[in-house]
C-alpha cells in the first residue's frame, strides 16, 4: 500500500541477534524519533535508558528471566516511566507536585507511545526489535542496577539489533475481533475468537512440528489462571508511586 503499511505489517520480534554495535548515528535516529511520539499534555513523563555494556546487559538479561538475546543484542533499550522529572519541576517553581493513578497511567502510555516509534525507526534502519516485559520479573534489582531514581520505573525493555533469524510472522486475531464500527459488537468478538483458535492451532502445529497443539484462548486461559508479577502493587508504591 505504501512504505510505512509496509514496514508496519512485516513486524515480528526478533530473539536471535549478531553481535553487532548500532552506530551512534542509528541510536541518535531511533531515540529522536521516539521523543516525536505524541504525549499527553507535552508532559514527556518517561526516560529511555540505553545499555550497551556487557556487563549491565548480562546482569539485566538474568534479571529478566535469562533471556538471551537482551545480551546478543546490540543495544537494550529500558523504557521508563518517569514522574521524577515532573516532580522536579513542579518543585523548581515551589509548588507541591501531586500524583494519582492517572498520572501513573500517563506516564506509563507515554513510555509505550515513545518505544513503539524506537521501534518502527529502527525496524525501518533494517533492526530487529524484541519488547522485554521480563524486565518486571525482578524490577527493584532493575532499578539498583540502571541507578534509577524514585517515581522512575521500568515499563518494558526493548531489544534492537541486526537480525540473525527470519522468524514466521504470527498471525494476529481477525479484525472483527479488535474493530468496532460505532459500538462494540461482543458477538463478533466471540466469533473472531473461536476463528483465531483455529488459525492459531495450526499455526503452533507448524511451527513446533506438531509438538504444541493448543489454541490462543487455551494460552490465555492459562496465563490468566493466577494472578501476573504480583510483585507490581507493593514494587510500585515502593518507587513511590501513588496509585489512589
Ligand atoms: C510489553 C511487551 C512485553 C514483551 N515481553 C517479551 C519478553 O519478555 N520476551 C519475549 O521473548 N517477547 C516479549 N514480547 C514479545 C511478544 O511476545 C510478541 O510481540 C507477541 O507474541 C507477538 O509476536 P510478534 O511481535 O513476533 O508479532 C513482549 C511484547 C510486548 C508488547
């Protein structure tokens, strides 16, 4: 349809990366591009931290579950949310700063909104990319390790680096699972679903040479059968976020 429809339909993460350096010019690219992403109210509420230290990536990929490729990668990106510099204005005018959950949620669309533009400029300079949630897995050591101040977290990490494998492309629900014209249609959301099963039960039977024979509903099910990082709430008020 065009270049950037294009682009944006050929993603999929990359977990296999050659051990190559990006270009102080390629990681000027990616981060500028990434500050153009619209943010509510021009508050800017987040920090990108950029490591490319050995050291700090082995640490940071056994903090995130072993995951490998945070270290093969050429450059790990931690996106913040960051209500540390908002407090620090508001302070240089001496007024008091006053934070809720809405401005923790502001925060945390803000980080997102800025690293899905780092990705798409750097899969546009030909990178892959893979989002690391594992980041959460053991945030506070996150925080000691990347010197993160207070009211700063560590949304999500991001690795980005040359690819070293063409993985499949994995299919996403069907559009009437996701799009609603005018108001929301749960039947067609139940249709998408049941659809989506089917796809994605072939889809794991080709990809794992009929090890895996589940459904996306199964995997949800599963995962939503126990609470996730439960260690979130207590992690988060101890940043000293304000979640009322
Ligand atoms: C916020 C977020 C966190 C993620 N965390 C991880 C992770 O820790 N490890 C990983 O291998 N993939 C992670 N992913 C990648 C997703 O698994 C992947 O985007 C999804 O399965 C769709 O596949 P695709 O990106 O190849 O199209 C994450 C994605 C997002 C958006």
């Amino acid at each position: 349809m065009n270049p950037t429809i294009d682009l944006l339909r050929n993603h999929r993460s990359i977990r296999k990366y050659k051990e190559v350096a990006l270009s102080e010019e390629h990681i000027e690219a990616i981060i500028t591009s990434a500050q153009m992403a619209s943010t509510s109210s021009n508050v800017q509420a987040y920090s990108i931290i950029g490591v490319t230290d050995p050291e700090l990536k082995r640490e940071l990929a056994q903090l995130s579950g072993n995951q490998a490729y945070i270290e093969q990668c050429g450059l790990f990106l931690v996106i913040c949310a960051d209500l540390h510099k908002l407090k620090e204005a508001t302070e240089h005018h001496e007024q008091t700063f006053h934070q809720n959950t809405e401005s923790f949620i502001v925060g945390t669309v803000d980080a997102a909104l800025a690293a899905q533009n780092a990705a798409i400029a750097a899969e546009s300079l030909g990178y892959g990319i893979c989002y690391i949630g594992g980041i959460r897995n053991k945030p506070q050591e996150v925080c000691e390790v990347l010197a993160l101040p207070e009211l700063v977290y560590p949304v999500f990490g991001m690795c980005v680096g040359v690819p070293d494998q063409e993985p499949s492309y994995r299919p996403r629900l069907p559009l009437q699972a996701v799009y609603h014209s005018n108001t929301y249609q749960a039947d067609k959301v139940a249709e998408g679903v049941q659809q989506y099963d089917e796809a994605m039960y072939e889809y794991y039977k080709e990809r794992t040479g009929g090890k895996t024979l589940t459904t996306w509903s199964k995997g949800i099910a599963d995962k939503y059968a126990k609470p996730g990082r439960a260690h979130i709430l207590p992690f988060l008020e101890a940043r000293g976020f304000q979640l009322k």
